[in-house]
C-alpha cells in the first residue's frame, strides 16, 4: 500500500522543469528522507505524492489507487488518508489552535460535523492529545497569531498528527524550530510512522537529521533523483555532489536560510 | 496527562448566540419580516402582470425622446448640482482648515475667533449632510414646484455638506509645512493655499470631487421619485401606471447610466491617479 | 510640483466649466425668481411654518416609534446582504469555475446599478406596502454592492490555507468555513459595518414610496401640510445621522 512513481515529470506554467522523470517506490511502513539543496525539486515531488499536484507526465500510484485517473470523490477520499506537513503553516491567523488542528479530520468528517465543530469543538481531548505529544497541550484555546513560528509549525504538525493519514508526508517540518526541539520531533514522526506502520517521507534541510533517523535516504538534485541508499550506505562524497551549489552540507547546528525568528506568520491583507 | 480544560469561548458565545436570537425577534416583528407576503396571491398577481408587461420594453419613438430627454436632465442635475456643490463646500472646507490658520502660528495662544468659526463650520457642515438630499428634494419641490431645480439645489446642499467635510480632512491631512512656511513669511491665507497646500492636495480634491459626481448621478436618478425630475420621475409615472414596458427601458437606462458613470469616473480617477 | 499647465488641462477645465455651463442652460432654473421679492417672501413663509416643531408626546412617541423601525430596517437588510453577498461573492471569486464568475459577477452588478429606492419601489408592488418592502429594497441593493467587495477580498486572501484543506481531502464548504472565512472576516465585517451605516441614512428615505420608517413619516405630514410635525421627523433624522457618524468615527478610532 506505499506508492510509486513512473517517470513522474512535471513542468510549471512559466516552463520550468520542475520534475525531469522520478522513478520510486516505496513500501508500505518505509520510512525515507528526502535531501537536496533548495529549488531542487522535494516540495514538488512532495506535493505530488500529496495528490495535490497533477503531474505533466508519468504515472502516479498512491496507496493503491490513480489519483489522476479516478473521479474527484475517489481523489478526495484518497486525499483524506494521505497527510502532508507544509513548511510554512497553513493556518489562518485568527483561528485558534483547537480548530486548527481538528480540521485535520474534515476529509473524514461528514459537514455536518465539521459545521458544529465551528461553533463547539467536536473533540478537544483528541486535539489536546496530538498537541501534548509536542509538547504544546497548554496552548489548546490560545489563537495562531499568538504563536511563534516555531510553535506555529507544531500546530500544523499536530493537525496532521490528528488527521492519521496512511501516507504521512512532512516538507521541512522544522525549519522554524531549534536544534533540540527539531531533533524531538524528527524522533517523533518516526515513532509514530512506526507505531501506526505507516509509509513516511520528509524533505530535511538538515543533512545530519536526515541521516541519523531515517533507514532510507533519497537525494534530489535538479528534479531527479541523484540517489536512493540506505542511511549508512551515504557517503560524504555524495553529500558533497549534492550540494555542491550551496558550498557547505547544511546542518541541524547552523541551518543556512532559515529565517531567525520564524516563518513570518500568515496575515491576513 | 491532565484532561483538557473546558472550551474558555463556549460561555461568551452561548450568551452572544441567545442575546443575537432574543434581538432578532423584535428586529423581525418591527420590519414585519413575513417572507410568505411575497407569494400572497394578489401580490403575485400584480408582480406578474407586472414582470410580464417588461417584455417587449416600449420602444415608442415618441416614448424615447421623453427618455432621452430624462437621460439628459438627470446628467445635467446631477453635473449642476455638483458645481452648486462646490461654491458651498469650497469656503466651508477652506473655513475648516487650520493648516491655513494664521492666529495658530503664534506667539500665544490661538485665536478664540478663528476656533469658533472652525466649529461653526464644522456644524454648518454637518446639518446640511445629515439630512438626506430626498428630503431636501422632497423640501424644495415644494417652494420650487415639480422639476429639476428641487433636485440640483438639493444635491447642492447634500453634497456641499459631505464635499466641505472631506475637503477639509484632505487639506488638514496633506504635509502642513509649505504652508506654514509661506504664512511665516507674512504671505495671505490664498496664497499659501496655491503655493502651500494645493499641489500637494489636487489630485485628490480632484479624485475625490469626480468620485461625488458618480454618487450624485446615482442621487439625481431618484430624484424623480419626490418630484424633483430627470428619470426617477418617468419611472415613478410608469410604476403608477404599473406599464411594464415602459419601466423595462426606463430600468435600462438606469443601468447603463449608472455603469457608466461608474466607469467614467473610475477612468478619470485612475487617470488621475 | 509641475511646469505650467498643459494644453490638455486647460482644455480639460473648458470642456467641464462647458459641461456645468450647458447643465444650467438646459435645466432652465428659476434661481432668479428666488431672489424676486415675492418668492423670497413665499420662501420665507414656508420656513416659518416648519418652526417650532411638534413636541407632543403622542408625536414624539410615534417618532421614536418610526425611528426604531428605520434601525431595524437597516440592520436586518445588512444582515440578509451579507449572507447573500457571501454566497454570490464566492462564485464572483472565481472559485467555482469561469460560467459561475460570469453569472454572478452580472448579478451583483445588476443588484448593484438599480438604486434603492427603484429596488423598494418594486419590492413595494410584490410584497405590499410596509417596512417588509423596504428590507428587502436595501437587502438586494446592499448585497450587490457587498458581493462586488467580499469577492475582492477573497482573491486578494492567500489560498495557502484553503489548499492545505482541500488536500486533506475537505469538502468544499467545510474548506471555505475553516480555511478562507477567518482570513477574510475582518474585512468583511469592516465592509458590513460602514454599509450599515449607510443603509440606516437610505432605511429614512425608503418610506418615500411607502417601504415603512421615518420616511414614511415624514412623506405623510408633509402631504397633510403638517410642516411641525415635518420638521420634528427631519430632526430625528438629523440626529440619527450625527450619532451614527459619531459612533462609527469612534468605532473606527478604537480599532485602528
């Protein structure tokens, strides 16, 4: 029930090839980190394993299914069993976080349910629960803008928590987030990957976290994979290939391009 | 783990919901809200008889002409009444503006005079917008008899009240300085309002100004309903007449009458801009 | 500041003072005849006769009573335009497809482009006279106008959010509620709330062709010659005015 991907291409409307030809299969339970250098290509491939972006070429299998060839209530059920965290949070800023991290299960929901959730929330313990996992159970009814980046970016990750999708996808799941604190939480999507035997898969700007945590690695480079190689098979030669256009391997010490404070926080216009 | 603490929101919004729900009641007994009036019988006979006259829309030659004449009419009140406008909002706004105060220079403390007459302006200003132009119209048609003359000098009231007030904002809100530094130098109060604050205000008295004479066609449109010509009187005669077709073409010509308007006025004020 | 002034800008004051010139000549206003003594004099007596105004309580009370229909007016055909601009101002968005912008788009103009008064006019003819008449009036005119603004704030409102939901597999409504209603509530209110206070101005004059409030009031003292009591209704209208300005400059103040 993992997925894969047949010479997935996938070209932008402005003509930039963003996807040249992905080959992978993943297993059901896998878990596999995705490195690389910025603009190469992982939020994209994420995103399509998301089924939230249709490829220009290749075939997509997901979890058992064609999301491109079915009917857009199968595509959306499937979508319903399928998690991704975004490296910005998509999260309105005058929404607190109980409703943030409950609207994780709207795919699931019947409207009815997610009208009255409006009004009172349906299930705080389930949302108190996933946040008491990041250690952020205490701020169940502070609304987002309230929030540091960081702490905004563990509300995203609890909404995905919430949601228990069968594929669970993370695109740089802590980049606004301190060595420590993205360590813990790397940890934590692991175990909970393994806990529910779920397929994982998460971009890292990190090299080392990547390596220390996932049995799997695949290293992007240009929109193709560059390689695919159990952790320990990873060689700084490699590394050093893969991101010979930033110079240096970027660590969890000293993470280049992430902003200090945090992503700025969606405001509204 | 400690079991969440209750929803902190679920008291207020329960108490807003039920004071909504208990305001709502009187709000629909006194607007006498009955949706179920709309398909009464008598109410849809008439609405259909109605509806059914709107097509085909009178096109009478002789009919037209009246229309066109409407048309006209209605440009002309509202443009006259915008110029009548002005000749009231001009010395108000400029009578409200303190960057051109020259007692506020000082040495001591600002003149009492000059406070006055800034807050009797102000007043001034205040009455005359806050009694509706349709009132005035309602007021004049009166002294005046039925006809155009009720609606321009009600615009020109209407609109001199709300065209004095944001004169005066526009001139209280643009950079002081120039001004004050022509006062200083003994300049007049008409001087440094050329030189001082004008060229820095134009553009946006101007804007402001085109954007009123967009609202005043919208105004003189109606104005016929209290007798004060243009359109709205065509209208009104028809919709007593209850002749569909008649009020089809008159409901058109609104339409484009009012569209473009709109755009003439959204293109000289991006042209201006 | 600029050189001189252009040949189009002097051509541009002729052609308007050209403009103001042939309105007056074509209106033909008698503003002589107001200056004549004996229009003056006429003038003059129909202003007296306004003064002083009805105080008796049974007036003031019916006054009140009028006025208070106004406020109602005014606030249910806000709150019934908003749900109704709500709705066309999310096709008008674009966000169910280039036929549902088209059609939506036309709709909220043509709400828009007919005044209120011709809307309460006609509301008149199918709902009977009364203050029911006149909601509906400032209800469909306000949800054009409305429409028009909600559906510029939605496409300036980032979709990120919106399309974080619909990957997770939310239905449309469900995603609208959670993903794109708290971004764009401020504004919304912000707009509801200075068309509110238009529409309490517009619910005074509805009554001029029998929509219900002051208006009405105030049309029917002045048909029977009853100037005092005329002139007691445009004070409450005039008073209406000035505190809805002050409260909602003070409003404004307190939020910004």
């Amino acid at each position: 029930m993992g997925f894969s991907l047949e010479g997935v291409r996938l070209t932008h409307a402005n003509g930039f090839h963003a996807l040249r030809g992905v080959d992978l299969h993943v297993a059901a339970g896998e878990r596999v980190a995705l490195i690389g250098a910025s603009g190469a290509g992982k939020t994209t491939l994420l995103r399509v394993l998301a089924a939230s972006l249709r490829p220009t070429g290749g075939r997509v299998r997901l979890l058992g299914g064609e999301p491109w060839v079915d009917s857009p209530r199968v595509l959306r059920r499937l979508r319903s069993r399928i998690g991704l965290v975004h490296q910005s949070p998509p999260i309105p800023p005058r929404q607190r976080v109980v409703t943030a991290v409950l609207a994780g299960r709207l795919g699931q929901w019947p409207l009815w349910k997610a009208l009255a959730s409006l009004v009172l929330p349906v299930d705080p313990e389930g949302a108190a629960r996933e946040l008491a996992r990041l250690d952020m159970a205490e701020r169940l009814y502070a609304r987002c803008d309230r929030l540091s980046g960081g702490q905004l970016q563990r509300v995203a990750l609890a909404r995905v928590l919430y949601q228990q999708p069968e594929l669970l996808l993370a695109d740089e799941p802590v980049s606004a987030m301190d060595p420590a604190l993205s360590e813990l939480t790397v940890a934590l999507l692991n175990e909970e990957a393994v806990r529910r035997g779920v397929t994982l898969v998460a971009s890292l700007h990190a090299v080392d976290l990547a390596l220390r945590h996932f049995p799997r690695v695949v290293g992007v480079k240009e929109g193709a994979i560059a390689f695919d190689l159990p952790a320990a098979e990873v060689t700084e030669a490699l590394l050093r290939d893969l991101y010979a256009a930033e110079g240096a391997l970027p660590l969890a010490g000293e993470m280049p391009g992430t902003p200090a404070p945090g992503l700025p926080p969606l405001r509204c216009a | 783990m400690s079991t969440p603490v209750r929803d902190p929101a679920a008291l207020p919004r329960l108490g807003w919901t039920l004071l909504a729900l208990v305001l709502l009641w009187p709000l629909l007994r006194l607007t006498d809200f009955r949706p179920a009036a709309l398909f009464e019988a008598g109410n849809l006979q008439a609405m259909g008889h109605f509806l059914g006259g709107f097509l085909p829309p009178e096109t009478a030659p002789e009919f037209l002409a009246m229309l066109a004449r409407a048309t006209v009419e209605t440009l002309a009140m509202a443009t006259a009444g915008i110029a009548l406008s002005m000749l009231l909002a001009v010395p108000l706004g400029l009578l409200m503006t303190r960057s051109l105060s020259i007692s506020r220079l000082g040495p001591g403390r600002g003149g009492w005079v000059g406070q006055i007459l800034r807050g009797l302006a102000r007043g001034v200003l205040a009455v005359l917008r806050g009694v509706p132009e349709l009132v005035w119209a309602l007021l004049f048609v009166r002294v005046f008899g039925l006809g155009a003359a009720a609606g321009v000098l009600a615009l020109g009231i209407t609109y001199g009240g709300m065209l004095g007030k944001v004169y005066g904002e526009i001139l209280e809100s643009t950079d002081a300085r120039p001004a004050r530094i022509l006062l200083e130098a003994g300049s007049g109060r008409l001087a440094a309002l050329c030189y001082g604050l004008l060229p820095n205000a134009a553009q946006e008295l101007v804007s402001y100004t085109v954007y009123r004479w967009e609202c005043a066609v919208r105004a003189s449109v109606v104005m016929g309903f209290v007798g004060a010509g243009g359109l709205g009187q065509l209208m009104d005669q028809s919709m007593k007449m209850l002749n569909g077709g008649e009020a089809a073409s008159i409901l058109a010509t609104f339409l484009v009458l009012v569209l473009a308007a709109d755009g003439l006025s959204g293109f000289l004020r991006r042209r201006l801009a | 500041m600029r050189a001189g002034i252009s040949l189009g800008a002097l051509l541009a004051v002729a052609l308007l003072l050209a403009a103001v010139g042939a309105s007056f000549a074509f209106l033909d206003m008698p503003l002589g005849a107001l200056f004549t003594g004996s229009a003056a004099n006429e003038a003059a007596d129909f202003v007296k006769r306004f003064f002083p105004p009805d105080t008796s309580v049974d007036f003031l009370a019916k006054v009140a009573w009028a006025a208070l229909e106004t406020l109602a007016i005014s606030l249910l055909s806000t709150l019934l335009a908003v749900l109704l601009a709500a709705g066309l101002a999310l096709p008008a968005a674009g966000r169910q497809g280039w036929l549902a912008g088209q059609v939506a788009r036309f709709s909220l103009n043509l709400l828009r482009s007919v005044p209120e008064l011709v809307w309460a006019t006609l509301m008149v003819l199918a709902a009977g006279l009364g203050p029911f008449a006149g909601t509906l009036a400032l209800a469909l005119h306000t949800t054009g106008v409305l429409g028009r603004l909600f559906a510029e704030a939605l496409e300036n409102t980032p979709a990120a959010p919106a399309e974080a939901l619909v990957s997770s597999g939310a239905p449309a409504l469900a995603t609208f509620l959670y993903g794109t209603l708290p971004l764009v509530a401020p504004q919304w209110l912000a707009y509801a709330l200075y068309r509110w206070e238009m529409n309490i101005r517009m619910a005074a004059i509805l009554g001029f062709v029998g929509a219900g409030g002051l208006g009405a009031q105030l049309y029917y003292s002045l048909s029977l010659f009853h100037e005092a009591e005329a002139s007691t209704v445009i004070l409450a209208m005039l008073m209406m005015a000035v505190v809805v300005d002050g409260v909602s400059a003070w409003l404004r103040r307190a939020s910004a």
